[in-house]
C-alpha cells in the first residue's frame, strides 16, 4: 500500500491543508490527518501531532482495507476540498476520500473537519486517535448517539477542565470498534457513503449534513476566487492554488495572519532551526497583502487594517516584529520535550523569541501594507495617522543596530535592509503629507521636511551599504557577506533594477548564493555557528528564488527569469503548495522541501513573480504551466 511506516515521517511536500480560516489541518498521502490544532485558534494545542513525533502523538486515518494502489489525489477547482482515489486489485474497486474543513454556517462551528468514503468493491478501514495537550494526553470517550441517531463518540480531557471537547460522529458506519484504554475509535467500513463529522467543541444545536457542508464550501470556495483572483497568464491554476492557501492562512476573526500553519517543521533534518511560525509577523503580513493585492484580493483587506490599527494603538513605538493573532504580544518560546520532532529534529518550540527581538524593517513594513492596501480600498484618516506616526518613530530610530529581517540570534548589526525599510516608512509618510489625499495629514512643511530626512537615510544606505570591491550591497555596513533581502530594494522602489549598482548586486548573489537551476540561501551558514548564532545549515529559501525572478524580469533578463520560475514551481507538491525551503537532491538523496507549512512567503512569492513574469512580457501568451 502507498503509505508511510509508522516510525518514518510523511514528505512534506505531499501534504495537504485543509482551512476554515480559524484553524487548519494537514492531511498526508497515505489518507492520515498527521497535524491538526485543538481549538479554535491556529496555534491552540495539537490533536494530532503525529507530525512532529510517532502515531502515539496522535493521528486520524482512513484507508483501503488490504493493498491499494493511490491513484489520484487533488484539490477540486477553486476550493481547499481535497478528493483521493485508491485503486483495489482485488475485486477492481475504488475508495475515494472527500477531505474538507466546513466553513461556518447554521449549525457549524470552528473546526468541523468532515471526512467522506465513498467504497467500489472494496472495504475502508479507519483509525480515529486524538491526543490533547499537543499529542501528550489520553482523552476519555463517552459514547453516544447523536440527534441524527448517528453513532457518536466524545473525547475529554482526563482532567475536564483542561482542553477541548472532541466530538466524532460517524454518518452510515456501523461495527465500529471502540478502545477505551488507549482513547481511539477503529473499525472497517462495508457500506459505500459513510461520512465522519469531526467538531472541535461542543456538538452543534442541529445535526450536520456532511453532503450539504461540502456544497457550502464548495460554493464559498468558488465564490471567494470569483472575487479575489484576478490574475489570468501562466501557471493560473497555481497562483489561484496560493491565493487560497493564503487566504486559508488568514485568521479570520481579527483579519491577522499567519506565517505558516505548522510549528518546527525543520530547515534541517535533524537540526535546531525548527520554530513556530503559526503567529502573525507584522514583515510577513505585508509581503504577504502585497502579493494578495497584486493578485487581486480585496476581502480581508479592511480587517487587517483594523487589526493593525487596533494592536499598534496609540503606542507605535512600542509595536514588536510579531504578535498572537488576537494581538497578544506575550509568546515566550517553550520546547515541547514529549514531542520526538520531524524526523527526529529536535526541539519541538511553541512561542517565538524573536518577539523580544528590535527589528528596524518592522515600521516600514507595516507602512508599505497599509499604503498597499490603501491603493486598493482607499484610506482612512486612521490609517493615514498611522503612518506618519509610525514614520516618525523609524526616522528616530534608524541609526541604531538591529537583528535584521532574518531574526539573527548573533547579535545585532546595522542591517542594510532594515535601512532601507526605514527610508521606506520615511518616504512613504512624504509621500502622503505632500499630496494631499488625506486632509488629516496634508502639511507642505512636513513633506519637505520629511523628504530631507529620506535623503539622509539613502545616502547612508549608498555609501555604507555598498562594497566597492564587490560592486554590491552587503547585508550589513561594513562586511563583505550577501544577502537574498537586497532583492527586495528595487521591489520597494529604493533603486532601479537596472542601475549599475543592483545590476552587480545581483550577478554577486547569483555567483555566491544561488545555484545553477536558481535555487538561492538567504545567505551563508558556517555549519558550526554562523554569523546568525545558530548551528548548521538549511535549505534553499524559496521566496528569496522568487524575489529573484522578480528583478530578473525588470532588469530584463526574462529567459533566465522564466526558467527559474518553471525550475520553482517545478518542486511545488503534487497538490500545488510549499513549504518555506527546499533542499536539492544529493548526498543519495532526492530533493524535498524543508520548514513549515505551508509557508505564505513561499506563496506570496509565487504570487508576485508571476505577475512579473506577466508585467514583463516574458510570456507572450497565456498558456497553462503545470498547476493544481
């Protein structure tokens, strides 16, 4: 059968998301839900955790019964419902899984994960094993019937006042087998169009129709991409596939967003570069908008704004790289000691120290969102407030050193890029006093002054930012060390793609930071501790590739841009998504993707080098590439 052992871990690149835009849950090939959180929030602890540790961590499976040959698995059109088909050779059936997360409606809460079986002379068989406190707890089962008169089975925490409430009610499934001892509900399904509602919480004041769910979400799903997408070119059904994935990373009760919806996923197997990315960091929101907007999106728009205005408040010089998706700005990290990790790459962390951490990029990435944002909704006098406020803080504080957009734990540096976002906010903020477009921060005098001050920080940024030697900018003033984040400076407006001095910028990284087929490092790792105070290596970041293509196509380089790009998205799962790296094929071993996932920055890259790539002409016609 096409299946994982049970000690080994399933490739991340064949996993698949399903989202309700509150919480989410990865499904592998093999028909197991390996990951999945307990609540109603992205980062409330795992049910299932058999992901980042063994099947006693929890996991939720439903299979052929015998030897089965997978035969197709993919997403149905414009939704995030995932359908797999197994080929039985015994007898010539079929089993076919339906995999949605419901969106809410009468009678639907958050997290209702629904599993569908549909059987063709074969019999299914399925494992259901939740495991509270990020796969630690053994839950106690209550058995039951539900209002429908389907049987139903409850899971508490031993100790009732901590945890979630499980609730799995099995539709035309009957001879199931029930393990008190060990917390799991087995058995073998016979009858074709069985179907299992899982509820995170209470069960729902009216029973939940499984066929009827599924057609809500299709239509939510369908309905959403009809509003929000409007790129149309090359590879549409891939940027279509991200702007979901993007979409199903947003939260949806206070418009924030997630960097990825994992927690220490490695960048290296067997390493330590393992975080938790399931929180909001203000950088990541806007490249992550940015690609949304140039997508075509304009749902979440206003709510995000809302978030940032609500959790920056009256204090933008007190605003953190990141905070929780309520806008909690307490995540101290934590190692989950039970959990074994990702092919053993340990620790497991829950929180993020990096929260701690000054990031001079922070005010001018919030800035450039709202700016973006506003481009496509228009401004409010708030938002216009916000960014002059959040403009003055940057121009008081763009002297200082910082740990930089890649969150160093080697101590701080004056980081070229966090210059340049400060300039940003500072230029942006001119941009809005001079123009007038918002009477409430309309002054002449500000502008002017404001423009000097921008002046000031990009002189700064060309003489201590560029290495004559090298005929490059560095990462830092004063060393000789690259950065993947010089890509950004013509995408932000700092300097044209095609001045001499980007132009060597880029032939400098291409020549020490990329490889032949344009997989590029953010920057060098040692092995031992390198210059970001962390052992070991990682794989290559693929939303620094995309950023590359980028300023390929403007310099207009489009036929090395173009192959990069197939090169890209070529390592894209079979489902369409990604995780946050990728590690080429070598040492005996082939090519997979490394981190969290999936990562909105690897999509949000996809997103906008493909608009580039359609910006540029470098494809002349509108031809589908591979997609999901």
């Amino acid at each position: 059968m096409n299946s994982t052992s049970p000690s080994s871990s399933p490739p991340i690149e064949g996993l698949a998301v399903l989202s309700d835009s509150h919480t989410a849950a990865l499904v592998d090939a093999a028909g197991s839900v390996v990951y999945m959180s307990g609540g109603d929030r992205p980062d409330s602890p795992l049910v299932f955790a058999r992901l980042l540790g063994e099947e006693e961590n929890g996991f939720w499976r439903i299979r052929p019964y015998g030897p089965a040959e997978l035969r197709s698995r993919s997403y149905r059109r414009d939704t995030m419902i995932t359908e797999t088909v197994w080929d039985v050779p015994q007898g010539g059936g079929t089993v076919t899984v339906v995999d949605h997360m419901a969106v809410r409606g009468p009678g639907v809460g958050v997290g209702h994960l629904i599993r569908e079986v549909r059987l063709h002379k074969a019999i299914a068989e399925f494992e259901f094993r939740p495991r509270f406190d990020d796969g630690l707890a053994v839950p106690n089962i209550i058995v039951g019937r539900s209002e429908g008169g389907h049987p139903q089975w409850t899971f508490r925490h031993r100790d009732r006042d901590r945890g979630p409430v499980v609730t799995l009610v099995a539709h035309l499934a009957p001879g199931l087998e029930t393990d008190h001892e060990n917390g799991l509900v087995r058995g073998r399904l016979l009858r074709s169009g069985a179907a299992f509602v899982m509820s995170l919480g209470p069960q729902p004041s009216r029973p939940v129709s499984p066929v009827s769910r599924r057609a809500s979400t299709q239509r939510h799903g369908r309905a959403w991409v009809d509003r929000n997408v409007a790129y149309r070119g090359r590879y549409e059904a891939l940027v279509k596939r991200s702007m979901l994935t993007l979409e199903g990373l947003r939260y949806a009760p206070t418009g924030a967003i997630i960097a990825a919806a994992t927690t220490s996923l490695p960048e290296a197997l067997g390493g330590v570069r393992n975080w938790d990315y399931q929180h909001h960091w203000w950088r990541d929101a806007d490249i992550t908008l940015t690609a949304m907007i140039e997508g075509g999106a304009v749902d979440g728009l206003a709510e995000w704004r809302a978030f940032a205005l609500k959790t920056i408040g009256d204090d933008p010089a007190g605003v953190r790289i990141m905070c929780g998706v309520a806008g909690e700005q307490n995540l101290p990290e934590r190692e989950i000691g039970h959990l074994s990790g990702y092919e053993n790459s340990r620790p497991v962390r829950r929180g993020n120290a990096a929260v701690d951490q000054f990031q001079l990029d922070v005010y001018g990435s919030i800035v450039h969102a709202l700016v973006r944002i506003a481009s496509r909704i228009g401004w409010t006098a708030a938002s216009a407030q916000m960014v002059m406020a959040l403009a003055r803080v940057a121009e008081a504080r763009w002297r200082e050193p910082d740990s930089g957009l890649w969150e160093s734990r080697g101590g701080r540096k004056h980081h070229t890029y966090s210059k340049v976002m400060a300039w940003l906010a500072v230029d942006r903020a001119r941009e809005l006093a001079s123009t007038g477009e918002v009477p409430a921060v309309h002054d002449p005098l500000e502008a002017a002054r404001l423009r000097a001050v921008a002046d000031l920080i990009r002189a700064d940024v060309l003489t201590c930012g560029f290495d004559q030697e090298q005929q490059a900018f560095t990462q830092s003033y004063g060393g000789p060390e690259l950065d993947a984040s010089l890509l950004r400076l013509p995408l932000i407006g700092f300097i044209a793609a095609d001045d001499p001095r980007m132009v060597g910028t880029v032939e400098a990284l291409m020549d020490q930071l990329v490889d032949e087929r344009g997989f590029m490092l953010r920057y060098r790792t040692t092995g031992d501790r390198s210059a970001d105070g962390l052992p070991g290596h990682e794989g290559r970041f693929l939303m620094c590739s995309f950023w590359l293509v980028e300023v390929l196509a403007r310099i207009g380089r489009q036929k090395e841009a173009a192959a990069i790009f197939d090169n890209l998205v070529g390592v894209a799962g079979p489902l369409g998504l990604l995780a946050e790296e990728y590690q080429p094929a070598g040492g005996g071993r082939g090519g997979r993707q490394l981190g969290n996932f999936p990562q909105a920055l690897s999509h949000a890259g996809l997103i906008s080098a493909a608009a580039a790539m359609n910006r540029s002409g470098a494809w002349s016609d509108t031809s589908q590439g591979a997609g999901a």
